[in-house]
C-alpha cells in the first residue's frame, strides 16, 4: 500500500452523476471519495464492486478499479477478487435489495468466512431502481407499488442478520452526515475482515424523508447517539441523556434525575468479543431509544483471505513440489520402457 | 500342473466387479485396473454406483459395480459386455446379469447365498441361476468364510475381518488373469501406511484369494494378456476425467504464467475436481467453497476481474444457476473457465448416471445474444486436453469458455501417458500493451477483437467494467442502438474468429465410405470401436467426432456435404443434430440417440450402422 497522499478528486472518475437530484447516493459519494483520500490507499490498488440497483451505479463514478455485476452478487464477486488479490483494497457497494434480498446468502457468508471487504450497505427501505416497491428492510404495513395494502411482512434489521453471521464489524451512519460517514468508513477500511456500514439513506423520489427525523443535526443529538470507543454513551442536544444498562436490557436515562451521573453511564467498548450488547445498541430504534450512529462493534478475528495465504505458506513449507510435473512424478506412477 | 495347457490367451477382457456399495468393489476394480496397466497393458475403467451412499446391505437398490476393459492394445471405451463378472451376492448378480454374455464366468460368494440373502434380492426360489435362466461357468468360492479363516489370527475384530473379502475376490481375478500380486500389494501398503495392520490384513487375504484360486479351481483355465507394445514409453499414471481435468486446468495456468482460481459448490458428479484442485496449495492452486452454484461461478468471475485463470465446476442443474453470471463474463469479457460434467437430467434427473443433454443449455441457455465458446472432452484422458485449450483460449480471447465433459469420462478411467508441458502451446493473455495512451477497457484487437486486459493493481489503466451495454470507443455506458448492434455484432465475431486457432475437423475410419458417423463429446470411445469394428467386417463406415462445438471447425461443412448419409449419435434426443442442421440448413442426416444414463453400447450401434447401410 502507498503512502502517498491523495485528494478527494483522485478518485472521482470522469462520468456524469446520474442520480436524482437530493438522492442520498450523491452525499454518499463525496464522503466516500474523501475517506479513500484519507486512508492514503492508491487508486489502482483500490477496487469498488457493485451488484445491481440506484447505488450499484457508484463504481463508473469511482477513479478506482470497479466492477458492476449482477443482481445480489456482489459480495460473491467481491470475495472472489479479494482472495485472489488480498493486497488490493475491495470496497462492496449494495442496496438493501441487492444485499439482503436477492444477495441476502451471499451477504451473510461473506460476513461468516470475514472476507476482508468494505462492505457498504445502502439502506433507503424501498426499491427505487425498479420505481417503488417495499425492500427487505421496509417495516411491516409498509405502503408500495407492490403492497398497496401494506406489506404483511417484518423487516431483516441488517445488525441483527451481520451479527447472525458472526459478524466482527459493524457501523451505522446516515448520508448527510459527513464527519460520522467519513470516520466510520475510514474504521471499515483500516479493520481486518468483513466490516459492514450500513448508510441510513433518502430516496427522494419513492420513499422521501425515510430517515428525516435524523437528517438534521438537531434531529441526530436528539434521536440518535454517536457511539466513539472509550466514551460514555451520552446524547441530547446538551448531552444530557444517556443509556444505562437495565437488568438484561438498556434504559434511557437523565443526568442529574434520580442521582444519576455520567459514572453510571455505559462506556461504549466497541473491541469487546462479546456481542450481546453491541446487538443491543444496534438494535435501539425511536421512540423510546435512540439509533446508534459511528462504530458499533469491532473485533479482530482471522480473515479468510489471509487465512488461504497463510496456508498456502505453510503447506509450501512442507512440500517441494512447485509444477504440475514434479507433483504427478511424485504421485502413484509406473514405467514403460 | 500342466499350467501351459490350462492358459488361454487373450486380446481383450472385461470385468466386472460388483457387491453391495460398502463392499469395496471400487477398490479391487481400481487396483486390477492398476495392475494391469503396470503390466503394459491399456485400460478403460468405469464405476456404476448408486445414488444412496449407503442403501440397505444385500438389496438391488445398494450394488455399486466397477467395470475394467484391459486390452493389448488401446481401447476406447469400458466395455459393453463383462468376461468375468464378480457378484459378492445375490442382489448384484441380478442386477448386473444384463451385463454378461452367457460365456462370462461368474465368480460368486457362497456365503452370501443364503435363503436371506435371496430374498432380499426379491428371488422368489432358492435357485438364482434357474431363476435368472443362466448357465454359465460359475467359480464358487466360500469368499466371506474363507476371508474369516484366513484373518482368524490377526487379532481384528470381525467387522474389520469381513471388509478384507474383496481383496479374497481381487485376489482371485488376478489368479484367473494371471496378474502377478507385487504392485498391488505395493498400492495396498501404501493405501493402508497409517494402518499397519489394515494393511498387513489386506495383503494376506489377497495373497490367500490368489492361492485359492490356484490350488482349488486347477481345471478352471486361465488367460493371459500379453503386454502391450504400442504403447508409447514413458511414466503412467491412471487418471479419472476429473482429475485429468483438473491437471489440465493446473497445466494451463502454468503454461499461462497465471495463478489459478476454483469457485465451485460440491455436485455430482463434478465434486471430484474440487477435491483435486484443493489438494495442490503447493503449486498456489486456490479454491473455495461457496455458498451455493451462484457464489461458485461469482467468485470465479471476481477472480478473473483480479487477473487469475478463474474456474467454476458443476453439472447441469448448477449450470442453470450459473447462467446470469456467465452472461456477466460474456459482455465483461472476461476470461472464465466453466466445466459441467453432465449427468441425467431434468432437474436432479439421474445425479450419477451419464448423458449429454446438457449441449443446448451450454450453448444458448442465456438471456440476449450471448455467444461464448464450448469445447468437449472425449475421453478420461483427453479431458486433460480438452481443460488445457479451453483455459488457453479463455485466457487469448477473453471470453468464457464452458467446457462438457460427462459422467461416463469423468468416472471412468485410463492409463495416463504424463506429457511433458513445455511440448504444449504457450498461453499468452492480452494484456494491455506498456506505454498505450488513453486506453479504454473495450478498446480491442483489430483482427481477433479481444480487448486488452489490465488487471487491478496496475497503475495508471484503472477502469470500470460491468453488465451494462458499452461504447464500442468510449467504453462508457451505452444505450445507443447502432452501437448495440455493432457491440453484438463485435462480440459475435470474436467467438467466431477462434475457429481459426483451433484444429480442423478429422475423419477416421474408412474415409471414403458412404456412411459418416458424427458424435461429439464423451461418446468417442464407443463410436469410435462400433466404427472400427464395422470396417474389420468389410463394412465401411467413416466417423467425425467433435471436439469444438462453438465455434465450430471451419471445415465441418466441407467434411460433412461428402457423405450421402449421416447418421449424428447422441446421449439425448438430438441436439447437436439440432445445431448442425441450424448452422447447415439443407444439410440431411438421420439421428441415433439413447438417454439411458448407460454409456452407447457397441453392438447396438453397429447393428444400427449396418441396417443404415443397407437402406
């Protein structure tokens, strides 16, 4: 990997943005553009890999290598390019549809084997490609093209199936906040295995205002919490909440009511191997919770691809052979003379 | 003993192992098969098992056979009819008299005759050869209590004791066929080296069945092979298709200086090649599971992106899973090898018998115009060719390539003559040439229309590929419609142009005759000795057997408009017969075609081939 500094424009291909204006998909972009400069990772060593919806169409606008595949696969696709180049940087672009539909086996099973992927999930609750039916994520009674009755189904939350996979990484943002976007896609890149940021995104056109509680600053100190490692978990606009544990679950509560200070508030420990609370924060929601916003969880586990490397080596150290011929000469063989 | 009156020799013989599927039927026939290739011999071997892995013992549903063709000299298919059959009980006599002729000797277990034993095969007397109407030789041998008795002291516990008796029935072919014991005791040995006393316990009832049969069945007469001499010098191995392919696959991507990548999902009968490959992280093989046939054939193409020789395996019912993302390799064009090694189907169909109805999903089981190329496999052995051109053509022409093989060739197998690799051909990619200024990814030869490669990680040629239709000189998106066509157009002409680099169509046989032949695929061996043996009959015959079926060679035209009848031979209802007549309008030819899940048999297709010559 370079050391070479890069700037946000390093990365932006030559193509014209085609998505509508005030998608999420736009801001999405830019703060993905600034975060790859800042990781310092060149642009030929960095390859963008999409499947097939709205945000699928990232990688023309990427000055990187980028692959726009088929529907649901690009997590597959994804896992074949890393293992065959662990050195390059792979970056994993979904939707909610293209990842936890019709790419929902192979989102889980790259998070099992922790493939060392970047892997962005953009999480609008509907389907905007194919013009306005509810997702796998749309809650249940959700009003589509395809439900207009209102879906009878509940939705995956994306947490609750990354943890199922074993999942060592996971981080939330929303598209209009920057800092939050930027920081938790730098953490995706720097962590070793398969980490999964889901992008709480604005279809303008079929779902508007899906996540606006949150699209405001004001709105984030208020309904959300920004979670950084070490820090107790405080929110509100004057950071006067906070979340305290609460028999097998978590509870809101107020500094200064009932005797509480910031020393009976949760310290977010985002490293623990355990992630039965990690789960918890991932899993709050309005109104009675907020949602967790920056690094949820981050835990070190071997990743496959270094782990195919690995042994690799270590069989070479065993065995001699290094051509198809010296292996077959070595094997159950006769003469004819 | 008067030996030299009592032996009879031999060009040919077939054998038929068969017992219940834990009986070890495969392993006898696969170290008589071994043995007899040390001795110069040629072979042809075939494994006939069931779908169950373990039905219940002694019923019709649970017999596995293994069929061995030894000749002095080549031979082409595993034969039709056995010369010896073994029947370790009752079930696999009945099951497998269909494959004797009434000279065959039968070699059967005693022991396993009982009134039990019967019934479970759903015999209705306590006679099975009356019953059956046979009356051939039949070598009685006591094999389990004579297996008993030669372990009694070997301190094993009976379970263990009764698993050695088909090296009692091993040993008793190989005294038939006068094999000498040294190499397979050498493979038992070395089968058995972390277990001694499996080993020594083997060794000791093969030697006893051998004696046995010596000592006990004197009148019986033996026969003799002598060896081979046209068999060319040098180092053998004996190789099924799927490790022959998997050889290939290796061979190629050292001749092509690429590391060579396997995404595939474990499915009959194509799961052996995965097994193959895993084993050699030494040569740098890599290979993963997937998840399903889908993640198999996407990891392969995400492999390819990276520059690998990229491999996916399966059989027909993942192909059909398969095909979005080989469409996504197609208008990529992107360098991928799939191998489907074909099996009974609709659906999960027949999973461990043969056929090759798989042609037409091979050739346009995709959305849109999708050319892209297919290639056959002939034989076991010619699968390590058959891997080898398709990866190298994968690689030069950047397109995928998939290759069919069966279950027949892929199972059976021969004696291996180990090439050496720097006799083939160079596997060159085209990689974007150094110092080429403002490159674009569809940017293409003139002459092959393959467009250039460059592989992440490469400085200065980052690029964006992907399923959507491109410029033709931008290569940015395109919804244009005279580029489509002209994209269409290109895409179709670079799998055309490959029938220049690839052989031309051969005919064997009597050339001049007025009957031609045509099979493809893993049909050659029967076609190819129904053919030769009508011609030994004064029966002239001339045969055209396909390699490459898209494209297909340039002079298939030239060598088909010459003969007044054609008769193509397949294992489904007529495809390729099918695509000739759709790429030869007007072009007359009559069809034979079986889907029996059995390979071709030899005496049906003469008989046919004489009836259409004396039309």
């Amino acid at each position: 990997m370079s050391e070479l500094q890069y700037k946000p424009q390093d990365f932006k291909s030559d193509q014209y943005v085609r998505w509508c204006p005030g998608c999420g998909d736009h801001a999405f972009l830019n703060y993905l553009h600034k975060a790859m400069s800042e990781l310092g990772i060149a642009p030929h060593e960095t390859a963008v890999i999409s499947g097939i919806g709205c945000s699928s169409r990232l990688p023309y606008y990427m000055n990187t290598y980028g692959f726009h595949t088929i529907h649901g696969r690009a997590a597959a696709i994804a896992t074949g390019l890393k293992v065959a180049n662990p050195k390059l940087s792979v970056w994993q672009i979904s939707g909610d549809g293209d990842g936890l539909a019709i790419g929902g086996n192979h989102f889980i099973h790259a998070i099992r084997r922790n493939i060392d992927l970047n892997m962005i999930l953009l999480n609008n609750e509907i389907y905007g490609l194919t013009k306005g039916q509810y997702s796998p994520t749309s809650p249940r009674g959700f009003v589509s093209k395809s439900s207009p009755y209102g879906t009878v189904e509940d939705p995956f939350r994306p947490a609750e199936l990354a943890f199922g996979a074993r999942g060592r990484f996971f981080a939330r943002t929303i598209d209009v906040d920057g800092p939050t976007t930027v920081s938790v896609l730098t953490a995706a890149a720097k962590h070793k295995g398969a980490s999964v940021v889901e992008v709480l995104q604005n279809c303008v056109i079929f779902n508007n205002g899906v996540h606006s509680i949150l699209a405001t600053k004001e709105g984030r100190a208020e309904y959300a919490i920004q979670l950084k490692q070490g820090e107790p978990m405080l929110f509100g606009l004057n950071n006067e909440k906070g979340l305290m544990q609460d028999g097998f679950g978590l509870k809101v509560v107020k500094l200064g009511e009932n005797g509480i200070t910031e020393k009976d508030i949760l310290i977010h420990d985002a490293h623990t191997t355990d992630n039965t609370l990690h789960l918890k924060l991932a899993l709050m929601q309005g109104p009675d919770f907020p949602v967790a916003l920056g690094v949820i969880r981050d835990v070190e586990a071997p990743s496959y691809d270094e782990s195919v490397e690995a042994q690799i080596c270590e069989v070479q150290k065993n065995k001699k052979v290094r051509t198809l011929t010296e292996q077959l000469m070595a094997g159950e063989i006769w003469e004819l003379k | 003993m008067a030996e030299a009156l009592n032996i009879i020799d031999l060009e040919n013989v077939v054998v038929r192992f068969s017992g219940d599927s834990g009986d070890g039927m495969q392993l006898a026939g696969n170290i008589f098969s071994n043995v007899s290739a040390v001795l110069g011999n040629d072979i042809s071997t075939f494994p006939d098992y069931p779908a169950e892995i373990r039905a219940p013992q002694g019923t019709i549903s649970g017999v596995s056979g293994y069929q061995v063709h030894i000749g002095t000299k080549k031979v082409y298919t595993s034969g039709d009819k056995c010369d010896v059959l073994v029947a370790m009980n009752p079930a696999a006599l009945k099951t497998n008299i269909k494959f004797t002729t009434p000279q065959s000797i039968i070699i059967i277990d005693t022991d396993t005759f009982t009134k039990r034993d019967l019934e479970k095969a759903l015999f209705t007397t306590d006679n099975p050869f009356t019953e059956l109407h046979i009356s051939n030789t039949v070598i009685d041998a006591p094999i389990t209590s004579m297996c008993k008795e030669s372990l009694k002291d070997s301190g094993l516990d009976n379970k263990s004791i009764i698993r050695c008796k088909n090296m009692f029935a091993l040993g008793l072919v190989c005294w038939l066929f006068n094999r000498p014991l040294e190499h397979a005791l050498h493979m038992l040995e070395k089968k058995f080296s972390k277990k001694p006393t499996i080993a020594e316990a083997n060794i000791k009832v093969l030697t006893d069945g051998y004696n046995y049969g010596h000592n006990t069945h004197a009148s019986v007469p033996t026969y003799r092979l002598e060896s081979s001499e046209t068999q060319k010098k040098g180092f053998y191995m004996d190789v099924d298709g799927n490790k022959a392919t998997a050889y290939g696959l290796i061979a190629a991507a050292e001749r092509a200086g690429l590391k060579l990548f396997l995404g595939s999902y474990p499915i009959t009968p194509a799961t052996d090649i995965l097994h193959e490959l895993s084993k050699h992280k030494a040569l740098g093989v890599k290979t993963v599971q997937a998840e399903d046939e889908i993640a198999g054939v996407a990891t392969a193409i995400g492999a390819s992106f990276a520059g690998c020789l990229a491999v996916t395996t399966t059989s027909g019912p993942g192909l059909c899973l398969k095909s979005e993302a080989i469409n996504l390799a197609v208008i990529a064009e992107l360098p991928l090898v799939i191998v489907d090694v074909m099996r009974g189907g609709p659906s999960t169909g027949l999973p461990t018998k043969s056929e090759q109805t798989d042609l037409l999903q091979a050739l346009y089981g995709r959305n849109g115009e999708s050319p892209l190329v297919v290639i056959a496999a002939t034989s076991p052995t010619n699968c390590f060719e058959a891997a080898f051109y398709a990866s190298k053509i994968a690689v030069e022409h950047m397109t995928p390539v998939i290759l069919l093989t069966d279950g027949y060739i892929a199972n059976g197998s021969a004696a291996w003559r180990i090439p050496d690799l720097a006799s083939y051909p160079e596997i060159t990619p085209n990689y974007v040439p150094e110092g080429t200024e403002n490159w674009k990814p569809y940017n293409r030869d003139p002459e092959t229309k393959v467009r250039y490669w460059a592989v992440p990680g490469r400085k200065g040629f980052e690029h964006r590929i992907g399923g959507l239709e491109k410029d033709y000189s931008t290569s940015a998106i395109s919804t244009n419609p005279a580029n489509h066509q002209k994209m269409t157009e290109t895409r179709k002409a670079k799998i055309e142009y490959i029938s220049t680099c690839i052989p031309d169509l051969k005919v064997e046989g009597n050339e001049e005759a007025s009957l031609l032949v045509v099979g493809w695929g893993g049909t050659y061996g029967h076609l190819h000795s129904a053919v030769k043996e009508c011609n030994q009959k004064n029966k002239p015959v001339a045969l055209a057997h396909f390699n490459f079926i898209n494209p297909l060679p340039k002079n298939t035209l030239e060598v088909l408009s010459k003969y007044k009848k054609i008769v193509v031979c397949e294992q489904n209802m007529g495809q390729f017969a099918g695509y000739l007549r759709m790429n030869f309008p007007g072009l007359q030819m009559t069809q034979f075609n079986k889907v029996e899940g059995q390979p071709l048999a030899i005496n049906e297709l003469k008989e046919h081939f004489i009836k259409l010559m004396e039309e």
